[in-house]
C-alpha cells in the first residue's frame, strides 16, 4: 500500500502536535503581544498628536494672515481651512480634538490656535512665537475629568506649562 494514503499510528512522529507544544506557542504568542501593545499605544499616541501638531499650525496661519487682512480677530468661519466638524464660530471638532482659533490662555497671554485632547485632560496651545507648549494636570481635571494615561510632554518632547500656560476649557 502506497505511505501517502496511510493514516499514522498514535505512537508515530507524524502524529501532530501535543498539548504541551501548542501551550507553549501560546505563551510565546501572549508574552510578545505584552511586550509590543504598549509601544503600538505610544505610537498610535504619537500619530494622533503629530496631526494636532499640524491642524493648529495650519489653524495659526490661516488665522494670522485672515487677522493681517482684515485687521483683528477672525472666526472659523472666515478662515480658508477645513478643520473638522461646526461646533461654534470659535470651535471645531475632530475625532480626537477640540480645535479653538486664536484666544488667550489662562494668563491672558495671546495664542494663535488650541488644541483638546478629547480622551484625556491635555491641552496643546500654538503660541504666537510659534512654539507648541502642552498643560497636563493630573491633579485638577478641568477638561474631561480623567487622568492622562501617558507623561504626554515627555511623550511628545513639548514643554509643559501646566494649566496656567495652556488651557482649553
């Protein structure tokens, strides 16, 4: 009889896998997956703000050369940019942010465009000098009332100001 057709015998090598090797893969499978799901957090993170990153320079500048034109403060509404869904004239928002045109921060000092974080209480201000400062405060909750799960300033190598530099609310 031909060996291609025949069955193999239980005690044969060709008898497949035992339990103990199929658990193992297992293990293996589950301690890569450990190892790796917090770094694809991080970058899942990364790609998230690097897209606020450039929707409030777009913001900034859009806003600036409306303000140059026009001689003082402009709305959503009179920029030439597509940022998101109408929220207000001052506010728009995108899956993961709150985008706000040029306002004041908490100390009054004037910014060109904000960003909320809409899962966390972090808040990226463009300032008018034309750098990107965050406030995280893990303390006082002001935004959506929960604790940033990353040090996102360290995160994303952006100076933290704390929440009287840079907030949104």
């Amino acid at each position: 009889m031909n060996k291609i057709y025949q069955k193999p015998f239980p005690g044969d090598k060709n008898a497949g896998f035992t339990l103990i090797e199929l658990l193992v893969v297992v293990l293996i499978i589950g301690i890569l997956s450990a190892v790796a799901l917090p770094q694809y957090t991080k970058a899942v993170t990364k790609t998230r703000f690097a897209e606020a990153f450039a929707n409030l320079k777009t913001i900034a500048q859009a806003h600036e050369a409306c303000s140059l034109g026009k001689g003082e403060g402009c709305s959503f509404d009179e920029l030439d940019i597509d940022v998101g869904r109408y929220s207000s004239d001052h506010w728009r928002e995108t899956k993961n942010f709150n985008y706000q045109t040029a306002s004041y921060d908490c100390n009054g000092n004037p910014i060109w465009s904000a960003a909320q974080y809409q899962s966390e209480d972090v808040c990226l201000c463009y300032r008018q000098d034309g750098q990107i400062v965050l406030s995280q405060d893990h303390e006082m909750a002001t935004c959506v009332n929960k604790e940033a799960s990353f040090d996102y300033a360290k995160l994303l190598n952006v100076p933290d100001v704390g929440y009287d530099g840079c907030c949104c609310c």
